[in-house]
C-alpha cells in the first residue's frame, strides 16, 4: 500500500515537466524590434487615474480603439506619427513590496537594478530624496545603497541590470536620478548617457524623441506622488495640503503623457515597447501601484494596445498584477540581453485576456485594488479573535464545567442540570470555531469590500457560511455517522482550498487567512497557511470516511480510501501547476504514509518509518526537478529553487527561509496564536487525561457519566492515527516552511475545536442509549 501511495505521487508528475500555461512567455529578442522605454514613477495608483485627474492615462486606456490603429499605421508606414498621438496601452497593478513593509523610491529602482528584493536603509523615518548624478557619473549614496543591499537576505547584486546592458552592448540613455541608479553598474557609474529631468513635460518629451533616435533602452524617471508633496527627484509639484496629492499626479501624468506622445511620434512606434511602473508607495501605508504596458515584448496573449488585456506575469498568475521584481527581466528579455538565471527571481511581464476593454479594464483593478486594502487592516483583529474565541471555548470547558465549578453560581447549577444541552451546545461551538477559516475563504465569492463598512459586511457574511456549514454538521443527529462533522468540516474545507487552487487560486486573494498581494509571499496554489488547513482537512476528511469501514472489518478498503485522499491531497499540494507547494509534500506523505498503515492494521517499525521518509523525499525531489525542468519563465518557486541550487544561491534562499522562521517565534501575531495554543494544551490536557482513565473521579464527570474517553477509541478508531497523521504533518511542516509555528498553530486551531465537537456527539449517543443512568446535579460541596 505504502508502495502504491508513492508511485502513484511519483507518476503523477511524469505530465509536469513540459510547458505550462502558468502565465504569459517571456519574449523572445528580436534585432528587427525597436528600443524598450521604462517610465518609473512611484505612489501612482489605480485609484487615481480618473479623466480629470490624469487625461493623459485615461486618454491612453479609454481611447484605444482609435489610438492602436494610428499607432499600428504610423509603425507600419514608418511615418513619426501626430504630435497629438498617443499609445495604448494595457493597465495593471504592481506588487511594489521590497524588504520592508512599505518601498520607498530607491527601493523600487534598486529592484529594477538587482531583478531581487533590495531597498535602500530604513534608519531614518522618511525616504531618501533621490538626487541626479554628480559630475563623476556616479549615483550619490551609492556605497549607502550597495552596503544596505549586503546586509539583506534576498542576494541581490546592485548594478546587475547596467553591467549585463554594457556588456551586450546595448545603448543606454537614463533620464532622471532614479533611472540613473536602474542602469548603474556594480560600482554606482552610470552606464550610457543621462539626462537631468527636465521640469517641463515638453522638454521631457524632446528629450525621450532623442533617446529613441539613439538608444535601444531608455529609463526615465517621472517622479513620484508622496504623502509630504516631495517627489522623488527632490522636486516640489505644489505646496503641501489639500490639493498637493492631485497636483504630484497631474505631474507625474504630464510626464507620462508626454514619453507616450514621445514614442508615438518616434521612427517605430508599433516596434516600441513601453512600459509604465509605479515602484514605490506613497507613505508608509503599502498599496498596490499602477503599472501600463504595450508593445510587441509585452503582448504575448493578445495585443497589449488593442484594449482588451491586461498585464500579467508568471511570478502571480494573476492576471493584472505584476511584481516590481518582473521589471528587469521583462527588459532584458525584449531587447535580448543576456542575464545568468540566478540574478533575478522575477518573470517577464506580458499581457492576458481580461475579458472587458478600455476603461472598464481599470474599474476592475481598481475594484482588485481596493479588496486588498481592505483586507488588510482587518487580518491582524481577526486572528485575534480566532484565538480568543478558542480559548474561551476550551476555558469554559474546563473550568466553567467542572463539577466544583462553584464560582459559576446559580448558571454552574443550570448548566449541570441540563448535560444534554451543553453537550449539544458543545456540538455547535466546536464545529462553528472549526467552520471559520473555510467561511472566510467562502466570503471572498461576496465583494464584501464594496461596502460602505466593508468589516461589518465581512463579518456578516462569513457569520453566514458559518451557520450553513454548522447546519450541515449537525443535521439528523439520530441518522448520521460519529465523525460526520468532522467529514463536513474536513471535505468543505479541503474541497475550497482544493478547487480554489486549481482554479486560480481567486478566493484565497485577499483573504483573512489567504494569500495577501501586498505582501508578495504567494499569489498562486496553496500558502503556508492555507497548507496548514489543507492538510489538516484532509486528514480530517480521511478519517471520517475511512472509519466505518474499520469498525466494519474492512481495514484494506479504509487504507484504499486514506491513501487515494493522501494522493490527491500531496497532488494538489505540490503540483506545480496547481498548489505549487515546497514546503508540504513531505509531510503529507510521510503523514498519509503513516495514516494508511495505521489504517490497514499494519504495525509500525523503524524501516517502515524509514520507507516513507525516504518516499516523501523522492516525491519532493520529483516536483522540484519537475518544475526545474520547465522553461524558465513558467517556473514556480520549486524550480527556481533546484536553479538556485545548481548556481550556487542555496545558501542564501535557506538562510532567508531559517529567518523567517525562526522570526516567526518573536512575531506579536505568532505569539498570540501559540501562545493560545498552548493554553489550550495545558488547560485542556488535565481533565481529559481524568476523562480518559478515572472518569468517576474526573472534574467533568457529570458529563462522563461514568463513561471513559477511552471508549471513543472503540467507537472511533480512526481518530488515534487521525491525530498521529496531523501531529506529524504539522510537525514537518513546522520544519520545512518559513511561517514556523504559525503552521502548526493553524492546523490546531482548526482541528481541536471539531475533535471537541466530536467528544460532546460522541457522549450524546452514550446517554442516549442510557449506558448511564442520570445521577443528581451536584453543587460541589463533596468535590475535593
């Protein structure tokens, strides 16, 4: 059986290795293609593109139609186009998050330069005010900058964009100080010739005509909107107050507007890529950026300016969002300039379909947008209150139930008077605490953050799916089966989690306990946290299904049944095509391994142990190589993993991941939720060892009745190895993801609260079939 379970894993991944639609290919080089034109700008967001507030973007996305065909005519007749034209171009939205929560200006073009996370010193409270390059050619601060990138865990080299673009000869003119530091070499010395910014639009786009003329890349630096009115070229666009955020966009819009006439009216407008990119927030407050793209390079899945796409990228598979990491590697690959794989982690931006055109293709992002910064403010509350509404349950338990409760007062002795219906209040409480996770997966399918008071709206719907799910796991009582709600818990939640990422990952965007587009850790397949539900719900899932059948005798059909959900659940989990998961393939099997065994009868020894550590390792190393083997541009974080391996970057990747663990231990979030587990452990672990061995002598045994926990055992038996299974799945991956203890921690917060569900169905039936005869409440006055 243990055989079947890994080869079956391992045939599975034989298909993955070739081509995937993971998200728009990377172009290819072309010499016949004209130059590539990066505009970096920074704290522009979809929110403020408006026709009033930027006629220069609204123009470019709304008026499409006309515009690609002028475009198209002009570059195929070789003619330099009006000087009232324009480009159109595709809208998206930038993942701008570089080592800190919030990326300040020189943090987003120091990505630009390394391809990799990297950002200027945090020391001070304000961001650098970037200057223009001095009379030496260098950029100022640039020892500041290479000594702050040094001391980060992202292995990112300054200056790797300007020494590849020297080296393959590519003519670089940079326009503006942040520019200068994207086409800088290793030393700080600007490659190419640089352009101080002009201050009027106009003379901006003079200047970029002549670029284009002259230079196969062309970086332009159009400032920034920032929360104190200061730009990112040190520039004031208006005085600080209430209209200063209005003035910095229709700034930084005139300049836009003016490199895109500049292209249109270029030699080869329809040869030229261009490329808009918000790289940095606007104050401490991260948000998602607008990013603007057209041209041959980035309309890889329909044409960028034909107004119905939108930009995308490998590295989310989201499509409308792209990562500031994407930047250099969507440049070099459109002008073909050589990069070794290892220095950058982004994917070439591209376009995909968006199924709407012009204007309505921003509605919808910033419709993206605004779900995210939504969301944010409100996951911190609610894992608080996840943990809270834990403890008190199990606290009550404990200590609110005991039979020398005495502090309860009168409600002590109306609750001992009516065992039957804390029992039954028990039911609901553990199956509604274990529903939640899934419900605030489910609540994602209601645009909750459209409302006014989108929290309120949020807790009203995900209090819904609550009440559904609990309805169905608690139905018939007299009719279904002992674990039910486990099965209902455990197969609505892995059943979400499955479908949603094998379609896309959507409902996990944004979600309380899903993937967070601002801080660009996952935006695809299964996170850590989502991992931790998974796989407990899985296991959840398979003991509920596989436990009648051993009470029936037919142990080899429940292994069958715990090894074909352990498949599919390992699948799902590390495909790279769907979960894409490093971290929790070896748990799963190893977890399902042991599971199956236990559930077959089968005694375990040390080389059966030992059997299914080493499968779990062949299946991981099976889906990393798997997805290594794929081109680079569709590879997720497993290949490029392999990759880092082979050209030496292990080191740093597991140094990062060994950080990020460990600093979990010290996160104010992470100590909440283990510190609350660990309450739950101490508090409840007492009386229910009592429960399970002297039940007459047990705090809780005017619920007992006389009946020991260890006869759930008989009842249930799958629920012995169920918890062995979960137990080592979290443990390993506690081990093997960078969230640390927060994996573990959400795994039991799902789980202990069902499995207390289960005990209080379970003692239902007990008196039910009066194996008990009800004994008097008692006040406590004989407790010792």
């Amino acid at each position: 059986m243990l055989a079947l379970l890994v080869t079956t894993l391992l045939a599975l991944l034989a298909g993955t290795a070739g081509p995937a639609a993971a998200g728009p290919a990377a172009a290819e080089g072309d010499a016949s293609r004209g130059p590539f034109v990066l505009v970096g700008t920074g704290g522009l967001r979809a929110e403020d593109v408006s026709p009033t507030a930027t006629p220069e973007i609204w123009r470019a996305l709304g008026g499409w139609r006309a515009l690609a065909a002028a475009r198209t005519s002009s570059g195929s007749a070789g003619g330099t186009g009006g000087a009232g034209e324009t480009l159109a171009v595709a809208p998206g939205l930038d993942v701008v998050r570089s080592v800190g929560a919030s990326t300040c200006p020189a943090d987003g073009w120091l990505a630009v330069s390394t391809g990799r996370r990297a950002a200027d010193d945090r020391t001070q409270p304000d961001c650098r005010t970037l200057v223009e390059p001095g009379a030496d050619g260098r950029v100022p601060a640039w020892d500041e900058y290479t000594a702050a990138v040094d001391g980060q865990d992202f292995d990112a080299r300054p200056g790797a964009l300007g020494d590849a673009a020297r080296a393959a000869g590519t003519r670089v003119t940079s326009i503006g100080p942040g520019a200068a530091i994207a086409v800088s070499d290793a030393d700080g010395a600007v490659v190419g010739t640089h352009v101080d910014l002009p201050t009027d639009p106009a003379a901006l786009g003079t200047a970029v005509r002549a670029a284009l003329g002259s230079s196969d890349l062309v970086v332009v630096d159009a400032g920034s909107v920032t929360v104190d009115g200061r730009t990112s070229a040190g520039a004031q666009d208006g005085t600080p107050g209430a209209d200063a955020h209005a003035q910095q966009v229709a700034a930084v819009d005139a300049r836009v507007g003016a490199v895109l006439r500049a292209v249109a009216a270029g030699p080869s407008p329809a040869a030229t890529d261009v490329l808009v990119v918000s790289l940095a927030d606007s104050g401490t407050t991260p948000h998602l950026q607008l990013a603007l793209g057209t041209g041959p390079a980035l309309s890889t899945d329909g044409d960028a300016s034909d107004g119905t796409t939108v930009l995308a990228s490998s590295s989310t598979r989201q499509p409308g969002l792209v990562q500031t990491t994407d930047v250099q590697v969507t440049v070099t690959d459109a002008l073909g300039i050589p990069v070794a794989p290892e220095v950058t982690v982004g994917s070439a931006i591209g376009t995909a379909p968006s199924g709407t055109h012009g204007t309505a293709r921003l509605h919808a992002l910033v419709d993206v947008s605004e779900h995210a910064s939504a969301a944010r403010p409100l996951i911190a509350g609610f894992y608080v209150f996840l943990v809270l509404a834990n403890l008190l349950l199990y606290v009550f338990v404990v200590l609110g139930l005991r039979v020398d409760a005495r502090w309860l007062g009168g409600a002590g002795q109306w609750l001992r008077r009516h065992p039957d219906g804390v029992l039954r209040a028990l039911v609901t409480a553990g199956v509604a605490l274990g529903s939640l996770p899934v419900a605030t997966t489910l609540a994602n399918l209601v645009p909750w953050w459209r409302a006014g008071s989108p929290g309120w709206v949020l807790t009203a719907v995900v209090v819904g799916w609550v009440a559904l799910i609990t309805a169905v796991a608690t139905a018939m009582p007299w009719r279904r089966p002992l674990l039910w709600p486990l099965g209902v818990v455990g197969g609505v939640t892995a059943g979400v989690l499955a479908l949603d990422a094998v379609t896309g990952a959507t409902l996990q965007l944004s979600g309380l306990m899903g993937t967070q587009p601002m801080v660009a850790g996952r935006f695809y397949g299964i996170n850590n946290t989502s991992f931790a539900l998974f796989a407990t719900a899985s296991v959840m899932l398979a003991v509920a299904l596989a436990n009648p059948l051993v009470l029936r005798g037919r142990r080899r059909a429940a292994a069958v049944v715990v090894a074909v959900v352990g498949v599919v659940a390992t699948a799902i989990d590390g495909l790279p095509s769907v979960g894409a998961d490093f971290g929790g393939p070896p748990g799963l099997v190893v977890g399902f391994a042991l599971l199956t065994l236990l559930a077959a009868g089968v005694r375990l020894t040390w080389r059966r142990v030992l059997v299914v550590l080493v499968g779990a390792a062949l299946v991981v190393v099976a889906l990393a190589v798997s997805d290594y083997l794929r081109p680079p541009e569709q590879r997720t974080h497993l290949g490029r993993f392999v990759d880092d391996v082979l050209h030496g970057g292990q080191s740093a990747v597991l140094t990062r991941k060994l950080g990020q663990n460990f600093a979990t231990l010290t996160n104010p979030l992470a100590l909440v939720v283990t510190g609350g587990v660990l309450v739950l452990v101490l508090v409840l672990g007492r009386p229910l060892r009592g429960a399970l061995v002297r039940p007459a002598g047990s705090p809780l045994e005017w619920l007992t009745r006389d009946t020991p926990l260890s006869q759930l055992g008989h009842d249930a038996p799958m629920l012995g190895p169920g918890i062995v299974a979960t137990t080592t799945i979290l443990g390993l991956g506690f081990l093997a993801n960078d969230s640390g203890i927060l994996v573990p921690a959400t795994g039991i917060l799902v789980a202990l609260p069902v499995l207390l569900a289960v005990y209080a169905d379970w003692l239902l039936g007990v008196r039910s079939r009066g194996a008990a005869a009800p004994r008097p409440p008692s006040d406590g006055s004989d407790a010792s």
